[in-house]
C-alpha cells in the first residue's frame, strides 16, 4: 500500500484515516493535504474506500495506484495549462508593447517636413447644452389642436348668435 502511494507522498501529505464500521467492514479514507492557500481543489480530492480486510487487502493496491495517477496526471495538466497561459500572456504583452512603440512613431511629427502652414487649426470646441427632459407644458400646441379650438370657438359663437330670446321669462312672470 505505501510503495502505491510513494510517487504521491513525494509531492504532497496524505493524511490516512482506517476506521472499523460494522461487522467486519474497514473503511480507508486517504485525504491529500493543501501545499498553500489557492490551491486548486481538486488536487486535494479524497479517496473512501470501504471493505473487509480481505478486500482491502487485495483492492486496496490498485485502487491507490488509479488514484496516485489521476491526481499527478491532473496536477501536470494543471501545471502545463498554468505554463502556457503565463507564455501566452507574455507574449500578448509583448506585442502590445511593440504596437505602441510603432503607434507612438508614426503619431510623433518631424520637425523638418512641417511648416506652420501646414499644421491645422484645433477645432472649436461646440457646447452642448445639458440635456433636459421633455416637459409637457414647454413643447408648443401642435397646428391641428390650435385649428381644432378656433372651430369650437366659432361654433360657439354661433350658437350664440341663433339663441332664441328669452321668451320664457315672460312666462315665468306670468305666472
């Protein structure tokens, strides 16, 4: 069992727990230690295994060498994913830098070719006036409602005008 688990003891701890549960059942648990803080979680997975001594005995071998491989595998994917990031990452830098470099030679003016003729005039800033919300009452009565109340006053007006008199106050004292 521990010639299984050497490769793995030479990179991190494992803390083995073997307790007794019920009858003649054994349960093996191997839990991997954290090196530091961040690390990644699954590096440090545990291993349960449960079974009679007899079992153990025979399974137990196999099953940490399934184990002890995984973790390494995981931890080298883990390890050349990290690698190429940083190369890449370097690399992204690198061509940042040297596509500013050239950015910042062609912006640069020569002194020999430009005369102060040639240099054109900053533009005028144009203010803006700060933005406002629309208010009902400041917009202008569109053309048709100012139609529409010049027809209603001059119906209006006419009816008015064809009123009869007031015939039935003369009833009215009459009675």
């Amino acid at each position: 069992m521990f010639k299984e688990l050497a490769p793995y003891l030479r990179q991190r701890a494992v803390l083995l727990t073997v307790t007794h549960i019920e009858d003649d059942q054994i349960r093996v648990n191997v839990i991997p230690q954290k090196l530091k803080d961040g690390e990644n979680a699954a590096l440090t997975t545990p291993l349960t295994v449960t079974g009679t001594a007899d079992e153990l005995d025979n399974d137990l071998p196999t099953t940490l060498v399934n184990f002890v491989s995984a973790h390494l595998e995981l931890r080298n994917t883990l390890d050349r994913a990290k690698a190429e990031m940083d190369a890449a990452a370097k690399t992204a830098q690198a061509e940042a830098r040297s596509k500013a470099k050239t950015t910042a030679k062609r912006e640069t003016p020569k002194p020999e070719t430009t005369t102060p003729t040639d240099t054109p005039r900053p533009a005028q800033p144009v203010k803006e006036e700060p933005s406002r919300t629309a208010n009902l009452f400041d917009s202008p009565a569109p053309a048709t409602m100012a139609t529409e109340l010049d027809e209603e006053e001059e119906i209006l007006s006419e009816a008015a005008e064809d009123e009869p008199t007031d015939d039935f106050g003369d009833l009215d004292e009459a009675a």
